[in-house]
C-alpha cells in the first residue's frame, strides 16, 4: 500500500477544505453530501455522539449557527492507498476562542469519497 499518492492527497485536500468552507457557511447541503448516506456512519461531537446519517443530519438542522467562523492548525491528511483517507486539524473559534479538534476517516465508495466516521472535541 502506498502512503501519501501525491494525486490522492491533492484531491482529499480540495475535499477537506471544501467541508470547512461548508462548515463555516452552514452550507446543509454540501454537509450532507460529504458524509456517507448510511446507518453506519456516525459522528462523535464534543457533546453528542450520533450514529447513522439521520442522526447527524438532525443535528446539523438544529444546530446554532453563531461562532462558526474558526481558524485551523496543525492539519494532517493521510492517505492510505487510493480509498482511504485520514484528516485531523485544531481549531479555535474566532467568536468565543473556544479550541478543539476534528477528527475525520474517509473512504473512496462507489459515489465517490464520504466521510464515514467523525470525531469532535473540545480542549479544556
């Protein structure tokens, strides 16, 4: 297996950069589209852990939407082969300072790369 296919990195970096532009602009839909359409998926948040796509699409639907703007640091993509990927970033809101992390595996599936698991936290 081959780590870090310069071409594979490239296109999961335009994919992770495209969910953070989403992020921050609540963009639902692209949201939505990113994460894998499965019972399986699931995403552990700083205070929520969801399991399945129609648990995380709920919570995104009501979620507030103040203090999205953030800016990231020490971000790690990782690709493993041509169909699996990891990406991992810190990040401090610009509103209320608050930092964390994000966690993210994705995978290459028949309708192109998902995120099929997420993991968010908040550092003290």
């Amino acid at each position: 297996m081959r780590i870090n296919i310069p071409e594979v990195v490239a296109e999961m970096t335009a994919l992770f950069e495209r969910y953070e532009r989403a992020l921050v602009g609540n963009d639902l839909a692209t949201l939505d589209a990113l994460f894998w359409d499965s019972p399986l998926v699931l995403r552990y948040g700083a205070g929520e852990n969801l399991y399945g796509i129609d648990a995380i699409r709920a919570f995104r639907n009501a979620r507030p939407t103040g203090d999205l703007a953030r800016e990231l640091s020490h971000t790690v993509i990782t690709t493993f082969g041509r169909d699996f990927a990891t990406a991992n970033t810190e990040y401090r809101r610009l509103g209320s300072g608050a930092s964390g992390r994000q966690s993210q595996t994705w995978a290459r599936l028949p309708d192109g790369w998902r995120i099929v698991a997420a993991h968010v936290s908040l550092l003290g």
